[in-house]
C-alpha cells in the first residue's frame, strides 16, 4: 500500500472526470512510473503554454477567438498542475505546524 495507507491521486482523470487514485506497495511500480512521466510532462506542456500566452497576451491584435482558445488552454494545464501538486502535497511527510514553521512545542 501507499505510505500512511493513502491513495496516491493520479494525473489523469477518469469516466466523468472523477479522479482516479492507485494504491501500490512500491513507489516503483508500473503505474507509479507512468503517473511521475505523465506528471513531468503536463508540468511541462503548462510551462509552455505560459510562454505563449505571455506572447499572445502581449499582442495586441490577438482575436477574441485566440483567447479563448488561449483561456481555454489555461484553463487546463491549471487543472492539471492543482492535481499534481494536491497528489505531491498528498505524499509529503506528515509534520506538525511546529515542526513547519522551526519551533519546538513546550509542555508545562
């Protein structure tokens, strides 16, 4: 199972656009590798898509068709980069707010 016994949320959705989730007794596993590749490469598409819309959005005869393609598009790589960074938050260690922010907890 994953760590803490939790499900691991995968980059991709499933029928209806519910999330998918996948428990595995390795991080190695067939579809963990996939879900990581799939992960780098949605990041990635999302960076590239950032550079164009700065160019477009510079444009100033851009078509309204264009952004909406453009919003659209955005629209997206956003969704897919919240997924990938609630799966990622997901897996992090679990630590207390103390622990977080550097401070020690007293007892009395």
């Amino acid at each position: 199972m994953t760590e803490n016994n939790e499900l691991r949320l995968l980059p991709w959705s499933g029928p209806d656009d519910k999330p998918c989730y996948l428990s595995s007794d390795t991080p190695a596993s067939y579809l963990s590798r996939l879900a990581d590749d799939t992960e780098e490469i949605q990041l990635g598409l999302g960076s590239e898509l950032l550079a164009h819309a700065t160019e477009v959005l510079a444009d100033m005869d851009s078509d309204p068709e264009e952004l909406r393609l453009l919003a659209t598009d955005l629209t997206g790589a956003l969704r897919n980069a919240v997924r990938v960074a609630t799966s990622r938050g997901h897996r992090l260690p679990r630590s207390t707010h103390f622990e977080r922010e550097g401070l020690t907890a007293r007892t009395s």
